[in-house]
C-alpha cells in the first residue's frame, strides 16, 4: 500500500489535478462490501521481454 498511499499524496498536493477533479480528493482499493477486500489493490504482474518482473 506503500506506493498507492504515496501517489495519492502526489495527486492530492498537484494544484493542477485538483483544478481538474476538485478537492477533496480519496482514493479506496477494490469495492467491495467486506472491508478486507476494499483495502486490497487490484494489481496484475507479468514478465516483459527481456525478462523483467512488471506490476500494473
């Protein structure tokens, strides 16, 4: 959650993106009912072409 908590704060400081989107601005992981679940990042990794490790 490290990385997410850490984009957030980048967005939520960018007077740009708040012109954009408005203020405030969250951000939540999947939706879900069970809060477990709504903590959790959707993420998907896979291996590039020379062998290198990626998250999405």
């Amino acid at each position: 959650y490290k990385i997410f908590g850490k984009a957030l704060k980048r967005i939520q400081n960018d007077s740009q993106v708040k012109v954009r989107i408005g203020s405030p601005i969250t951000g939540y992981g999947q939706e879900s009912r069970n809060r477990a679940a709504r903590q959790r990042i959707q993420h998907r990794t896979w291996t590039d072409e020379d062998r290198v490790e990626r998250v999405e």
